[in-house]
C-alpha cells in the first residue's frame, strides 16, 4: 500500500471537510500523512462539528490563524502553500510515494505573496521539471499542451517541434494508446480554408510516433467531434491544444468525477479538479468524488511509469 502525503488546501474552504469525511474510505487504498499541525487540524474538526479520528497521521505544518470559513485570506493561502510544500518535501525525500493536493485559493496565494498561480507552476520551479497538465477520469483524461495563457497567444505556440516534445514528454508518462490530438480550427482547418495550422500539428504527431516506433497519437482530430460518445468509446485521453477546448467539454460530462494530474515530474501529485468552493465551507456539502478518484490513480500502474 502507497504511502501519500496530503497537502490540505485552503482552510477556509471545503479541502478539510473532504479530508474528514472520506479518511476511513482512502485508508483501503493508501497511508496517508496529513500536511497539517494539530492545532489546526483541531480548530477545523471543531468548526465541523467532530474529532480528528485517532489514526490520524499528521506532518507539522508550522503556523496558526483563525479559520474564517468561505473568506480570502493571506493567512489560509500561507499556510496552504506551506502545506503544500511539506508534501512536496516528504515526496521528494521519499518518505512518501506521491502527494494528493487538496484546492487553494489563488487570490489568497497571491495576497500571501507566493509568487506562483498555482500548484503546477509551483512543481515545476520547484522540482525544474517541465509537468504536463492532465485532468480527467478514467472515462476520459485531456492533457493541455497550452495552459494559462491568452486565447491570443494559443496560435503562436503551435509548432512542430515543441509539440512534439510535449508528445514524447506525455508518452514517457502515460501508459495509454490511441491518444487523440486536437486541430486548432474549426473543422481543424478542413485543408487549410479555415486555417493551415493543422500542418504543424500533422508534423508534430508523425515524428512522435516514428520516434516512438508505433502509432500511438492520431490526428488532428476535428474538435467538435472529439467528445462525442463515439469517439470517447475510442479515444480515452485527448490532447487539447487550449484550456477551454479540453476542459469546458470534458468538466461538461465529468465535472464531478474529475481529477488534475501533474505528469513529467520525478514526483507524482494529483489534485481534486474543483475549487475551494467558499460558498458551502464547513456546512458538510461537499462531495469527495474527486478526492477519493485522485487518491485511487496512486494505485493504478496502468496509467503512470
């Protein structure tokens, strides 16, 4: 059984409602180690209406503050970010086998002063390591070429050669085949009368698989076609080549069931794929869906070198 260290989120939101509620459940699949001190741990537990369950493992996680259930703070994106990075410590040491994050709050990060937009671009400065982005379950995963960037910005990244260093990057990671590679276009460009940035896209997608030595990407895939039940009856992980055109249809069909993935790393971390979700902090409504399908993919060998 993995041992997995759980980074807990922003304490204002749902991240330790959905630890309590479902550690009985993930103790079938993993050891877990709570990023927490006791001091919070308890306040929380308290706000819940509950107690900290007696085999809960806890690593410290230095500071406290006053708990404000639903409201942006730089004292609970401090300390998410420093649990954060308790987990990072303990998998990199190897004390751990992979860390579960649970979510933060951007805003609240930023008025803590931490630099970084997220827990993907914090791995990478961290770890100097180049992740990938996937998000999905196991129905259907996408793994985003481009991230957080302008929509304006999206075309000048679609190049031959660093898309297929993504390619390759993914198929290091990921044991999965076919994997569908989006156009950029409408119609993926139907032949170049709505664009020909496909081009680039065939190219990327035919030196991957020489390299490879099989087929293992396919595409361009007309977009508006790639979510449809027949194709995700075929294609199990898709490559969007922006954000939205990934992840407003695949949150459209699994919103609940989603998870986040961070690929290409020494280290190997995943993520609930909701929010800190303020509007219903500590009123016991939160799903643990999402949290219980990460925790899971730790133990799947199929899905990860």
């Amino acid at each position: 059984m993995k041992r997995l260290a759980i980074s807990v989120g922003d304490l204002n939101g749902v991240g330790f409602e959905i630890i309590l509620k479902a550690h009985d459940r993930i103790k079938q699949f993993c050891d877990p180690i709570y990023c927490i001190n006791y001091t919070m741990a308890h306040q929380a537990a308290m706000l819940l209406d509950t107690q900290i369950p007696n085999d809960f493992h806890m690593m410290k996680v230095s500071g406290e503050f006053t708990i404000q259930p639903g409201h942006v703070s730089a004292e609970s994106g401090r300390y998410s970010f420093d649990s954060f990075v308790t987990a990072i410590d303990l998998a990199v040491s190897k004390v751990v086998d992979g860390i579960v994050t649970l979510p933060i709050h951007k805003e609240a990060w930023k008025l803590a002063g931490v630099d970084y937009v997220g827990h993907t671009d914090a791995l990478r400065d961290i770890l100097k390591a180049d992740a990938i982005m996937m998000l999905g379950c196991d129905k259907l995963y996408v793994a985003l070429y481009t991230e957080h960037i302008p929509l304006r910005e999206v075309i000048e990244h679609i190049r031959s050669e660093p898309l297929y260093d993504f390619l390759i990057r993914l198929h290091h990671s990921l044991k999965r085949s076919p994997i569908a590679v989006l156009g950029i276009n409408p119609h993926a460009g139907d032949h170049g009368v709505l664009g020909d940035e496909e081009r680039f896209i065939e190219e990327a997608i035919q030196k991957a698989n020489e390299t490879i030595g099989e087929t293992v990407f396919e595409g361009p895939i007309v977009p508006d076609v790639a979510f449809t039940p027949r194709s995700r009856e075929y294609f199990k992980t898709v490559v969007a080549m922006y954000h939205d055109q990934g992840l407003a249809p695949l949150k459209a069909l699994y919103f609940d069931e989603g998870i986040n993935v961070s690929l290409g790393l020494p280290i190997l971390r995943t993520s609930v794929d909701h929010g800190t979700a303020f509007d219903i902090a500590y009123e016991k409504k939160a799903s643990i869906l999402s949290y219980m399908n990460a925790v899971q993919f730790h133990s799947r060998d199929d899905n990860t070198k």
